[in-house]
C-alpha cells in the first residue's frame, strides 16, 4: 500500500489537502480501481479517518480522506472545531458543495480510478457530505453515512433536474439509536425523503449507540449524547464493506 498528502483546489483557488492511499502498483498498472472518499468529521483530517482510508485501500480500494476546511486548517478545542464547520453548513450549495465537488474532480483525474465506480463515506460532519453529494447525483454509486447530520438540503423554489431525479446512490445511513442529537424526527423525514427519490437505501439503527459511536476518543467521555460502542462500530464498518464490496465489485 502507498500513502501520500496530495494539494488540490476548489474553483476560487482554496487550497486543500487530502490524504490519498491505494495499493502498491495500482499508480503504474492500467487497471482501473474503484475509489472511496472518506469525510472528516468537525475536526478536520484526523488518524480516525486516515486509518479508514488506509483500510480501504489495503482492501485494494483507491482512497481519498478529502479535506473541507483548507490546508494545514484543524479544530483543536470544541470551540474551534464548530466556527469551522460553520461556513460549511451554512452554505451547503455553495461553499460546501464546491468544496466536496474539487475533491471529487480530483478522485476522478487519477489515471488509475474506475470514475464509474465511486463511494463517499463519512463521519459525523463528514456523513452529510457523504448524503449531499449522493442527493446532487454527480457519480456517486454507494454512499454511507456514519452518525451523520440528516437535514435536508435548503429548499429551492426551482431545484436543477439532478435533484429532483432519483437518487443513483445506494445508500447506508449507520444511526445510533440513543443519539440525543439527531432527533427521531429527522431519522424519519430522511428516510421519507430517500422514499420521494426512489433511492436504494438502508437505514441502521444501532441499539444503546449514542452520536459519534465509531470514534474511540469519545470512550467514557462524559459528554451527554456521545460516546464511542464497540460493537455499533464494528458493526457498521463490517457492513459498510459489504455494501461497497456490493456496489463497487459487484460481488454478494
């Protein structure tokens, strides 16, 4: 496997960098692989998401950890990591969605990438990214959500085609189900919005599991509502493969 941080740009010229990895050979072969996007969390960038996308890609996926918050740009105190995030969510047709698409651009100018065959998964923060771009359907085949945000998209009077067309995306929304901060109500709009869309989707309710559950560092962390699970998180990530074994390989 090779690991590298590679530079790119949005259309205003921000600059981000990303954390590729992909299996040994796969940059000199003329095979085409299948890529995953990995989406942080509020924090930015961290070794949760490098060692999933390091996973990924001894699994012999192409993997990209993306970065929304621009280069060498992190969260190191709560306070920090929310005015990031921000701008993010406050403009999620523009700032966002710009962002999410340059990292897309990217994944897809790898001449080693099958761009017919590309995931986006994500955490947290990272989870609405991962939806957001499966409801703009720009080429995303699997999506998975991991204790993501579920608000919609903001309302337009007249949305483009793309959004009002079925979803292409097959989609897995891992949710826990003693997460305090996505209440139940969003759970059911979301599900009744991928409905409306005819979309391919799984929704996964993890008992006990509270926000946050695949994150380790929120063991014990005495934060109302957070909270890491083992078994919610190995549960998740298991059949996250298996899904994106079964949209991107084609194998059951």
């Amino acid at each position: 496997m090779k690991e590298e941080r590679r530079e790119y740009k949005d259309s205003n010229g921000n600059v981000f960098e990303g954390f590729l990895a992909y299996p040994n050979g796969a940059d000199n072969s003329d095979k085409k692989l299948p890529v995953v996007l990995v989406h942080h969390a509020f924090a930015g960038i961290t070794e949760h998401e490098e060692e999933k996308t390091r996973e990924l890609a001894r699994l012999g996926y192409v993997a990209f950890a993306t970065d929304c918050f621009g280069k060498g740009i992190k969260g190191n105190t709560k306070e920090e990591c929310f005015a990031l995030l921000k701008p993010m969510v406050g403009d999620r047709r523009g700032i966002l969605k710009d962002r999410l698409f340059a990292a897309l651009d990217f994944v897809k100018n790898l001449s080693y990438v099958d761009s017919t065959k590309i995931g986006s998964i994500g955490f947290c923060f990272g989870g609405l990214c991962a939806l957001d771009l499966s409801r703009y359907n720009c080429g995303i085949s699997a999506a998975v959500s991991f204790h993501g945000s579920l608000d919609p998209l903001p309302s337009l009077e007249n949305p483009p085609t793309e959004e009002t067309e079925p979803i292409k995306s097959s989609i897995m929304i891992c949710h826990g189900d003693a997460d305090t901060h996505i209440p139940v109500e969003k759970a059911v709009a979301i599900m009744e919005e991928l409905r409306n869309r005819q979309t391919d989707f799984q929704f996964i309710s993890y008992a006990n599991a509270k926000h946050a559950f695949t994150e380790i560092k929120f063991d014990n962390c005495g934060i109302p509502g957070i909270g890491y699970d083992e078994k919610a998180c190995r549960r998740s990530w298991n059949q996250t493969l298996y899904h994106l074994n079964e949209i991107l390989r084609g194998k059951k």
